[in-house]
C-alpha cells in the first residue's frame, strides 16, 4: 500500500462542505454578519465538482422566499430566475388519456420561478466570492478530522493520483487538510461524510427513517410552437401501477427549453422495476410526447431526494459542526421544493455560528441552531405536511384521498403523525415479483442510459480505486442475484452496475463501471444488503450539467 504522506493543512474559521443552495446561503450570510458587524471571519466551501454547479440537479420551480431574505435586492444584483410561473397544470395520466384534476395548494406556484438551478448556484458563488469568500470546486471532502477530545475540527480533501491497485501513481497529490473552528455540512442528500457524522454522534437516534425518491431528469430544446413559457405541468399515474409512488414535471423555461423528470419512491417493491426506463416510457405517453417531438435533447442527470420531510430530521447540532439543507432532509415533499428551506437552513447557522466563532453573546456551542430551526417558518412549513408523502403507501388513491383531508380539513394540523420505513427493506424477492416489459427506446423522445449518460458530461479519471465501495464482494452474487435478480442493474439509472458470465451463464460476477457514476446515491439507499457504500472519488470527477 501506499506510505501515508504529511498533508498541508489550511486554517479557516469555517469551512463549509458542499457548494449548493445551504452552503453559499450560509457563506454568503456569514460574510454578511461580519460586515454588519465589523468582525472578521474566514470562510471557505469546497466542492467536488468540476465547478460550482456541476452537480446540481433539481426541478426546479424556486421559491424565492428565502432568497428575499438573504438579498432583497436579489432582482437588482442580477439573480437568474427569469421566468415566472404562469400556469400550473395537474394530471393523471391513464395509458392513452389524461384527466386534469385540482391542482393542490402545496403546487401552486404563483410568485415562483422556473430556473437552472446550476446557474442560480453559479450567481450566488460569485456573489460569495465577491464579499471575501473562498470557493474551492474540484476538492471533494474525502475524511472528516476530529480533535483529540473527539470534536469535529475540519476535513480533508482525497488524495490525487492513487491507481485502481491503491497504489501512489507518478500523480500522486495528496489532500488537504482544512481546519476549522465550526465545520457546515451541506452535502446533499445522503452525504457520504455526513452519514459517518450520523453513527458517530447518534444523531439518528431520535429520528425516524429517512425515505428517498430518485429523481431523473432532461433538458429539452423543444419547437418553438410547442413551447409556452413559464407553464408548469406535474403528472401521477401512468406508467406508475397504482401502489408505487411517483410522478412527473415539466418546466417550460425560456429559450424554448423544457425540464423534465420523474420522480419514483425508492420504497417500491418490485426488484424488476427501472427508474430509468419508467421516465423513458413516460415520454411516450400521448399527451407527452407532442412537447418533444422534432425537439433536440440537451442535458441528461439523476439524483437521489429526501423524502422523509419532518419525521426524519436527524440532530442538527454535534461538537464542531452542524448540518444544513438536504444533508439534513429539509425537503418540502408535497411542494417538490427544497432549495428554500436548504437556504433558510443556512442562514440560521450561519447566525449561530458567527456567534461562536467571534464570540458575540454567550453561545460557546451551536445548540442554538436547532432551536432557530423550530421557530423558523421552516419547520411550520415541513410539520404541516408531514403526512402526506407516507400516506401513499397505501397505494396512490388512498394517498390521494387522505392528502386532501389533511390539507383541507386537518390544516396539516392532524393529531398523529405518521412514520416511514427504510427504502432497502421494502423490496420483494424476484421470485415473488413480475418482470417488466420495457419498450425499446426509439432514439426520438426515449433513449437508452449509454447514450443518456454521455450527455451528462460525466468523467471520472480511468486509474482510480472505484467510489461504489462493497462492505462484502460475494454479497452481490450470493444474495443480490440469487434472491432479487441483482436489482442494482435496474435502479442505477447510469448502467454503473453489470452481471457478466460466461458464455454458458457460469460464474457470474459484479462489473462496477464506475465512470459512468452521476452521483445519485441510489445505490447506497437501496441495496437491499446495505452492501454498497457510496464514498467520493477524485475531486472533479463526476457529471458536468449544463443549465441543469
């Protein structure tokens, strides 16, 4: 193995893990606490991608409350949410037809925008960097560092250049280390560091199960007549049977592009089912397809959501640190929104922390931080809607039915609250379970995942030990295979995982191509084994998204 080498270290006062909605809403607030008040303060993000922004993926439909807050001026310096939702359309889709039902009010989306994600992270970096900030992309947080009394005291970043054997390579560059008096996690959704915080700390202890979707979606450049800006559509039910949970959206932004994804539960129970191939169904639909047809497809991309809303927030708070946005399961489900409460999130610990750091007050710990959180609209927001996601698993409309009495006649306000299951529990054994036959795709509006996954603009350098990391390697044969038909083929919508065999089908082995990885996380949440454990790979390896 590779002789351990001395890393350079850097001193900040904190360093911020992630470059997304939380972790620039939290820079950006820190950096204005200190100009209000005349203290200086050190702040530094890293992230893994190539550039901030590379691996945002979201709807997205943005609400700008919490933008407001942050910059009131936000229209003034220039944001880019320029296109206002002007229709909402609600849908259910039988297999040849549609019926358009009341859109809920959690979908109303007056007053919100349509944008690229990608590039609302891009404006808020440069205002980051503008007010002192430092934004590290390309560096990914491979190793949280702790003190001697046990205390979170910064991270480290990978090591460049070690080879597939583990081996130092004539590129060797090893990590650094970046020290902190209070470190924000803003990874995202299962944040590979923050699940290592999770077991550490006992910050689970408390919470229910955390329950996912996996989220798939494309950039469309459609015609011109077929087009109409700022209209939103979401959809239910078809290709969907009626007790798996999931749904669409269609975004028509400007310049004649449309979103579109799919949404899917990753609590279903057929080992047969593909994500991918639903998504790509579903765009042949009758009432679909027109949008895309003589369009031009752009940008391809798939990630893993928090969908376990109020129920599932962990302890937000530990010795050195604390966690913000979808690293800590802020997302309003029913909404399809999460980049509101990400950023309002990071605000209120930005807050606390600079009360920490520069010694303002009294605090000498970020306890504080939990406690802006329950008196912020956020967890109003998330506590009134807490039932309805779980309400779905007794199949779609029962969901339906009690997500209207809760809305209408409990006001979110019901005395009980529901729980959720973990995702990886919940799959059938293949013996139990009907296959599906997915329609080839024809190359017009439904494509297949090689294809999809190169216009995702993801590469990972070649000679690397492979991020998709088994606990166990004949788990995926002696278990995987032999109960579930190895599930994790279908549920990668990247085409990362492959059973290769003989001619004859004799010994069959697990191929991990992991340079086909978008970084959903899908694998991590839904091995059944819990077998695959999802850790970074270089820094800057991964998707490119575009507008995304």
């Amino acid at each position: 193995m590779a002789e351990a080498v001395e890393r350079e270290s850097m001193e900040f006062d904190v360093v911020i893990v992630g470059a997304g909605p939380s972790g620039l809403a939290a820079a950006i607030r820190l950096r204005q606490l200190a100009e209000e008040k005349g203290r200086e303060i050190s702040v530094c993000v890293i992230e893994k991608g190539s550039e901030v922004g590379a691996h945002i993926l979201s709807g997205a439909v943005l609400e700008p409350r919490a933008l407001a807050e942050l910059f009131p001026d936000w229209q003034e310096r220039g944001a880019p949410l320029n296109t206002p939702v002007e229709s909402d359309q609600f849908l259910l889709l039988g297999k040849s037809g549609a019926m358009k039902l009341p859109t809920p009010p959690q979908m109303n989306n007056h007053g919100n925008y349509i944008v690229s994600l990608g590039n609302v992270c891009r404006w808020l970096a440069e205002q980051a960097e503008a007010m002192g900030v430092e934004i590290y992309p390309g560096f990914a947080a491979a190793e949280v560092l702790y003190d001697e009394d046990g205390q979170v005291r910064g991270v480290a970043t990978g090591d460049m250049g070690i080879g597939k054997d583990g081996e130092q390579t004539g590129n060797y560059q090893p990590g650094f280390e970046l020290h902190a008096k209070q470190t924000i996690f803003a990874e995202g959704c299962r944040g590979s560091l923050t699940k290592t915080l999770f077991e550490k700390f006992d910050l689970r202890d408390e919470a229910g199960d955390q329950t996912y979707g996996i989220g798939i979606k494309e950039l469309w450049e459609v015609k011109p007549e077929n087009h109409k800006s700022g209209h939103v559509t979401h959809t239910i039910g078809w290709p969907m049977d009626s007790g798996t949970y999931g749904g669409s959206f269609l975004y028509h932004l400007e310049d004649n592009q449309v979103a579109v994804g799919f949404v899917i539960g990753l609590d279903y129970t057929n080992p047969y089912l593909s994500p991918f191939d639903e998504f790509q169904r579903f765009k042949t639909h009758p009432k679909i397809r027109p949008t895309f047809e003589g369009g031009r497809r752009i940008a391809y991309g798939a990630r893993a959501i928090n969908e376990g809303g109020f129920q599932s927030i962990p302890k937000l708070t530990f010795p050195g640190g604390l966690l913000i946005g979808c690293t800590a399961g802020f997302l309003n489900v029913p909404k399809i929104k999460g980049s509101h409460t990400a950023m309002k999130s990071g605000m209120l610990a930005a807050e606390t922390v600079f009360d920490v750091v520069t010694g303002d007050g009294e605090a000498t710990d970020t306890s504080a931080y939990e406690t802006a959180i329950k008196a912020s609209w956020i967890w109003d927001e998330l506590y009134r809607v807490r039932n309805i996601r779980p309400s779905f698993k007794w199949g779609m409309w029962a969901g339906l039915l009690y997500s209207a009495i809760d809305t209408y006649l409990f006001r979110g306000r019901a005395p009980w609250t529901f729980k959720h299951h973990a995702d990886h529990t919940t799959l059938k054994k293949a013996a139990d379970a009907s296959k599906i036959d997915y329609p080839a795709p024809d190359g017009e509006v439904s494509f297949d995942k090689l294809s999809s996954v190169f216009i995702s603009n993801t590469n990972h350098e070649e000679n690397q030990p492979a991020h998709l990391t088994l606990k166990d390697e004949t788990v995926p044969i002696s278990v995987n295979l032999a109960e579930y038909d190895s599930p994790e083929q279908r549920y990668c919508p990247a085409g990362v995982y492959e059973i290769v065999a003989e001619d004859d089908g004799s010994n069959p082995q697990l191929q991990i191509n992991a340079q086909n990885c978008v970084h959903c996380k899908t694998c991590d949440i839904k091995d059944p084994t819990q077998n695959i454990n999802w850790v970074v790979p270089e820094g800057a390896g991964g998707p490119n998204y575009p507008n995304m």
